[in-house]
C-alpha cells in the first residue's frame, strides 16, 4: 500500500468512532474525485481551521472575533443554571429543543471511551474552576445514560463537591421514550422510569 494512502487513512482513524475499514473507504473514495472537489475540502478545512475558535468558558467551538463564544455572552441566558456535556453534538442537541435557556459546559468526552493517555483530555479541572468562579444554584450533568456517560457524571459529581459547591447536582431524567411500548423496555429503563416518576 502507498505511503500516501496509509498516512491519509491513520489520519481519519483518528476521528470519532472511525475504524479501518470506515478510514479506508474515505481514502478510496476521496482518491476517486475530481481535483475541484478535493481542492473544495481542503479550503473548507483550512477555513474551519482559521474561523472556527473554541470558547474559553464553555469549550463550545464557535466563529467569531471574540474569546467567548455567543451563548456565554449572551445577557438573556440564565446565569444560575450550568449544563454539562460531554459532547459539541451534545450541546447542540439541546440548544434545538430550545427547552434550556443556561449555560454550558463541554466536558470533551467520558472516562472510559479515552485511551490512559487522553484521560488528561477531560476538562474536569477546567470544570471545577468554571463553577469555582460563578454563583451556580444549579448544575445538570447531562451525560448519556451509557456505563461511560454514567462513570463520567459520577467523577464529575464527586470533584463538584470536593470544591465546596453546596447547590443542586442534578441529571436528565431518564425512562420510557416518548411512543415506547413497555413490553420492550430493558429492565434498566423501566427501573428508571419508575424511579424519575413524577
């Protein structure tokens, strides 16, 4: 195999849930294109790479001048509430429900889906010192109900409260999907639709 076609394929294997053959089928395919096209991605990454900064409250990547990104600057948003999660996907998700009016903060993954060597990656640090210096009555760890999601909101919980941090700590409620059919729930969900009943 090309020197070029294995650099290029190491390279999409590093992105999210991107394996070998997934990485090979990219280079394959990108290796099938017309010169416009290639030369249209590379200018749209170089571009994402120049525009695109990531905030230096929340960690949410965004486009603009500014070192805080449009949602922390924003003076209607609420300034007591903190959402913590694990993903830019994740904040977005939320943002669309246009449920949640609060601030955000993306924690860069969860404990178990890191390589040792990455476990530095998650912000916990950077978390503590965000909550550390704002009057939260409120944070909402709002991390996906995996094993990881649910190892990551019990280390992040803990540091919470290591600093002193005397508000609520709260987490998605979680339970039967909306149009579900208790005949196929897990045991699992249903334990949690009974518990987070209202």
């Amino acid at each position: 195999m090309s020197s070029s076609i294995e650099k290029l394929k190491e390279i999409f294997r590093k992105f999210p849930t991107v394996g070998h053959r997934t990485a090979m089928r990219f280079v394959y395919y990108l290796a099938k294109q017309p010169k416009e096209d290639i030369n249209e991605l590379v200018t749209a990454i170089l571009q994402l790479q120049k525009s695109v900064k990531i905030c230096q409250m929340c960690f949410n990547p965004f486009e603009g001048h500014d070192l805080v990104c449009p949602i922390c600057q924003n003076p209607g948003r609420n300034k007591n509430i903190l959402c913590v999660v694990e993903k830019e996907a994740d904040l977005q998700s939320i943002e669309n429900t246009k449920k949640y009016n609060g601030l955000y903060f993306v924690l860069g993954g969860t404990l178990l889906m890191m390589r040792k060597e990455d476990i530095g990656k998650l912000r916990i640090e950077e978390l503590k010192g965000r909550i550390s210096k704002a009057t939260f009555s409120e944070i909402i760890l709002a991390l996906n109900p995996t094993p990881e999601g649910i190892a990551t909101s019990v280390l992040a919980e803990r540091n919470i409260k290591e600093i002193g941090f005397t508000g609520k700590i709260t987490h998605l409620a979680r339970g039967i999907p909306m149009g579900g059919e208790l005949e196929y729930a897990d045991d699992e969900t249903l334990q949690s639709a009974f518990d987070g009943r209202k």
